[in-house]
C-alpha cells in the first residue's frame, strides 16, 4: 500500500490511533526528503501490516511543532495514537526504519498498549518522554515558557511543582496529576527532570538523584551562607585544589570532607565552604573529579542527594 498523503489534522489524528503507524514528515523543497521517498514507498510495500502517512511540514505546521520535528525528513513511529520513537535528519535510511519497525512489532503488547520495556526514554535538551508502566500511556515532559507534560500526545496544564517518593511516583499537586516512571530509568529520568525544572523555575521536592561521574578542571558557585563567590581549580604540578573567594586565592588543599549533605571541610587548611542546594548533585560532583585529579583524598560524601 502507498504512503497516505494526510489532507487534516482529524485525518492525521484518526490514521495514528490505529495499530503501528509511521509518519514522513518532510518537505517539498527539500532534497534529503526527495531522496529518501521512494525507501519510504519501498517499506509501505513491504509492511502491509503498518500504516505510512506523509507529513508536509509546509502545510501542517502545527503538527510539526507538536511532534518537535527537528531535521528533515523525520520519521515519527506511533502505536495506537502514541508516539514510541522518531528518527531525524541523517539518522533516516531505509535500514533505520526497517529496524525500527521491526522493535515495534516485537515490542507491541496486548491490548493496544505500547510495551513499556521497548519503549525507551527520549531525552532531548527540552524535554524527556517516557512511557508509564502503570497505565501504558506516553508521557513527555517538557519546558517551553513554562513547564508542563503531554499524555499520548495530549497536553495538560502547566504545573509549577513536582513532588517524587524519592524513586519513580511523581506528583503534580497543582493541577491533580500523577505518573509513574519506568523503575529501570527512574534515576536518568529523574536527574533530567531536575534540569528541565530549574529552567522553569519549578519547585521540587523529594527527588533523590544519584551523583553523576563527571570530568572537569574548574567550577565555581556563590556560597549560599556567606554569599561569597568561589572558584575551584586543579593544580597538576602541586596536586592540590586551588580556591578563591571572590577573585583572591586562598591555601590550597587535597582533603576534602563532608557532612553528608552540603557543607564541606578543607581539612588540611581548616577552611570549608557550603555548597547550593539547587543541582547540589553536580556541585559534589565537580569537587570529587578535582580531587580525584590532584590524587587527594575525599570521605563523608552521599551517593544520592535529594533535590
């Protein structure tokens, strides 16, 4: 069967909640699109099972925005009105969709749901999307002006608090909602909601997110008790840490202890410093690979924190 030219948003709307549907979204001027159609008319052929629709993303604008189209063409995979996975720009080959369409259809569950383990997350610099084991629906959070979440491709209002249980339950009290993260993912999902809800400025709370390994030779922050601004580096030759509070150097140090959550001691200078609670998680982090660098020493620090 040919590829489905879609002439509405309703008709758009009606091919996506049948079964595995796959959507080109492409334009006429571009010539990546040109060149991946007749792959795209070859796999329709070959798929008699799964729906293709062709997007024009001239034409239905609107829709190419809520499906955050970026790169052309863009394949949008859907099973029964739920966007499971895309691929964009150089990532779309014939082989890519046939591999895709093949973990879709070893992934399908019963009953129309889309299966909750080959359903990956998708994270993206604004948003992270999920399925939710609980109810099998698509959740993708997102930030634009505000922060908010779209089920199976339905928005909900903005919220500006999440409350989580410390691991997967996630609660929206603003506006009555809850979801539920795949437990495999919950600490990846986590840690991304955090970021997403420092650009909106949305209060958390309960969140425990893991500290990450991270690479870095400098960072600084303003210190939240004494309102100076600090300044961290490694120095290789003397392996110790430098510091400065507020542009002048004080002693530098290789032994660093904490409290268990965010005040840290230099012990071998008896200086310390309290660390933000706001993304507290990469600021330990940031410390532990300066000492690590310099070979210094580092005890009392969390392996979670909650945010």
């Amino acid at each position: 069967m040919a590829p489905h030219p879609i002439a509405s948003e309703s008709d758009f709307k009606q091919c996506v909640d049948r079964s595995v549907t796959v959507a080109d979204f492409y334009a006429p001027w571009c010539g990546a699109c040109k060149k991946f159609m007749p792959d795209f008319e070859a796999a329709s052929a070959e798929h008699a099972d799964v729906q293709f629709l062709k997007v024009d993303v001239d034409e239905f604008e609107d829709l190419a925005a809520k499906y955050e189209v970026s790169g052309l063409p863009h394949l949008v995979f859907f099973q029964h009105g739920q966007p499971t996975a895309r691929l964009g720009g150089r990532d779309v080959t014939k082989k890519s969709l046939d591999e895709q369409l093949a973990k879709l259809a070893s992934g399908a569950a019963p009953g129309g749901a889309a299966s909750a383990e080959a359903a990956q997350p998708v994270f993206g610099d604004d948003f992270v999307q999920f399925v939710d084991p609980s109810s099998g629906n698509t959740v993708r959070m997102k930030v634009q002006t505000t922060m908010q979440f779209a089920v199976n491709g339905e928005d909900r209002p903005p919220f500006d608090k999440m409350i989580s249980d410390g691991a997967s339950k996630l609660a929206f009290p603003t506006i009555g909602k809850a979801v539920t993260l795949p437990p495999a993912e919950a600490q990846a999902i986590n840690a991304k909601l955090i970021t997403l809800a420092r650009k909106a400025n949305v209060r958390t709370d309960g969140f425990n997110v893991a500290i990450p390994d991270v690479d870095v030779s400098y960072f600084s922050f303003v210190d939240p008790e004494s309102g100076n601004t600090l300044a961290f580096s490694a120095d290789m030759d003397a392996e110790k840490i430098r510091y400065q509070v507020n542009g002048k150097y004080g002693p530098s140090f290789a032994t660093v202890q904490s409290d268990g959550y965010n005040r840290v001691s230099f012990v071998d200078v008896q200086k310390g410093c309290t660390l933000p609670e706001v993304n507290l998680h990469v600021h330990i982090a940031s410390l532990l690979s300066l000492v690590k660098k310099v070979g210094g020493k580092a005890s009392g620090f969390p392996s979670t924190v909650k945010a």
